[in-house]
C-alpha cells in the first residue's frame, strides 16, 4: 500500500480500533460469549464502531491541523502533513459518519441512539469541549464507557453495577494517563507551544494528574476486586473440578478472583511506563510495544474465558 491509499488508511488510525473491543466486555462476562448469533452482532457492532471512531479522529486532525503541526510527533499525521487534503478528509468522514449510522440502527435502535451520542459527543469534543479543563478528560473516559454499553445492549446481557465502576474507573484512569504523557512530552518544549497545541495542558500540573491517577488506579482495583468477589458471572462459581470445601468456603466459587493478578501487574506496569518512559499518550501504542504488558491482557483473557466457559 503506497502514496493516497497508504495515507488514507493512516488517517483512520486502525491501531486504535483495539478499543472497540471493549464492546464485548458485556457479553464476555454473561456467559454468552460463543453464541453464534450474539457474536456475530457484536462483530457488526465492533466494524460500527471501528467506523465512527474513525470518522471522530478525521474530525480531530481537520479541527487540530494547524495545531498537530507544531506537535513533535502529530507533526506527521496526514492532514498536519499536507499527505490528505482537507476536503477528502471531509469527504471521509461523511461517508464513514453516514454508513455506520445507518448500520447501527439495523443492528438496533438502541444501538443507534448510543453510536449517535458518542459521534456527536466527540464531535464537539473536537470542537469545544477539549478546551476545558477536567471536561475533557471526561469526555475521553465517556467513550470507552459508551462502547461497552453498547455491547450490553446488543447482546441483551446484563453490566453488573461493579463492571460499570470498573469501566468508569479505569477510563478515567487510561484518560489522565494520556493527558499527564502529552503534559510531559511539551513540557520538555516551551511553555507558549504546551498553550498553542493544546490549551487545557496549561491548566494540569503534573502534580495533580499524578493525583488523579493515583485515585483512578486505586479505584479501578478495589472495584474489579469486589467485582469478581461479589457477582455472579454465568459459569465461575463451578467447583467441578474440585471437591467442595477444598479451598474452604469462602474461595471455593470465588475463581473469578484469580483474574485480579493480572489486573493489577497490568496497572502498575502500564504507571512504570508512563513515568519511567513518560508514555501513555497513545494507550494502544503502549499495549502494543511493550510485551510484560501484552501478555497480561492475553493471560487475563485467557483465565477469564477459562473460568467462565471452561471451569464453569
């Protein structure tokens, strides 16, 4: 893939379409994972999404062009690099914005309403909201939100309430990480280019982000925690494979528990990488770069699947 084509695709920014997956955490957890027709709308709803988020980042570097080009590394996105023309861009996104709205309300009409909230939520993200202190964190944190509501009410499954702290949690979590990386990479610049590029990083402090990741951290912890200790997922309270009251009481139909290790080296491991190598900036790129990391999302799938549909 060369030359328009090439820079096209790079406009839609493919890496970050692994947040879409979040749409399935819903389903994962009810035990209907490997039901052929919920899974099959759930991948509708996952292109859906990989569509419409695509459509918001093209919004995002038309509004930012003049911006990114200041940036040391937003510097090279298409549109700040002159590689994709401003009316393609539009281009782009009216046809992406039109056809994925037009197959979420196929899918549902509930699914429609939550994929037009969060196109116009990050749409005036991209134009106003991003300009205001705390709102914009908010803002970011609200979109991996919405995917995962969106898996429940495709697949007709039920979010526990401590699934959804655990969504807000580490959202907010993921969104201050980003907001404290940009603030350490353009404070190594000067203090006119952190208010050119992007003028909500003049207001945080690195003291304060470091605050609110400490909070979100924590409390995406306690919450997964009482998450995996209080509900009932289908299939994790099995002991089939073990006499009952070999692991006393209290553990024996707690296995969902087990999956709280690699929640929690994945948190600390993903603080390290922001603070020791100053990233965070692009969550996917993190994920995908560093292989401790990798792997315990992979082992937290694999236990989780494990324990739910195998063990139960």
């Amino acid at each position: 893939m060369t030359g328009l084509p090439r820079n096209i695709f790079r406009l839609l920014r493919p890496r970050q379409w692994i947040k879409n997956f979040a749409i399935f955490a819903a389903v994962l957890f009810s035990g209907k994972l490997f039901d052929i027709g919920t899974l099959q709308q759930l991948f509708l709803g996952f292109l859906v999404f990989c569509a419409i988020s695509s459509a918001i980042y093209v919004i995002n570097d038309i509004f930012d062009a003049k911006k990114d080009r200041l940036h040391p590394f937003k510097r090279f996105r298409p549109i700040a690099k002159n590689d994709v023309s401003v009316k393609l861009a539009i281009l782009i996104v009216i046809l992406l914005a039109s056809c994925s709205l037009t197959a979420s309300y196929f899918i549902s009409p509930g699914f429609f309403a939550i994929t037009f909230i969060y196109f116009i939520l990050h749409f005036s993200y991209s134009m106003f909201l991003k300009h205001i202190e705390i709102v914009d964190i908010l803002t970011l944190a609200a979109g991996y939100i919405l995917r995962v509501y969106a898996g429940e009410v495709i697949s007709n499954s039920h979010i526990s309430a401590w699934l959804v702290l655990t969504t807000i949690s580490l959202s907010l979590f993921l969104a201050i990480g980003k907001r404290r990386s940009e603030l350490t990479l353009l404070s190594q610049q000067t203090k006119p280019l952190i208010t050119t590029t992007r003028k909500t990083l003049s207001h945080y402090t690195e003291k304060l982000l470091d605050v609110y990741l400490s909070i979100f951290a924590t409390s995406t912890f306690i919450s997964y925690a009482l998450f995996t200790f209080l509900v009932n997922p289908t299939g994790a309270y099995s002991s089939a494979l073990l006499p009952d009251g070999f692991l006393g009481a209290s553990l024996q139909k707690k296995w969902l528990m087990l999956t709280i290790i690699p929640v929690v080296y994945g948190l600390m491991r993903y603080l390290q990488r922001i603070y020791e190598n100053h990233e965070g900036e692009s969550p996917e790129r993190v994920l995908f770069s560093d292989r401790p990391l990798l792997t315990s999302v992979v082992i937290w799938v694999l236990l989780t699947v494990g324990l739910i549909y195998i063990v139960g």
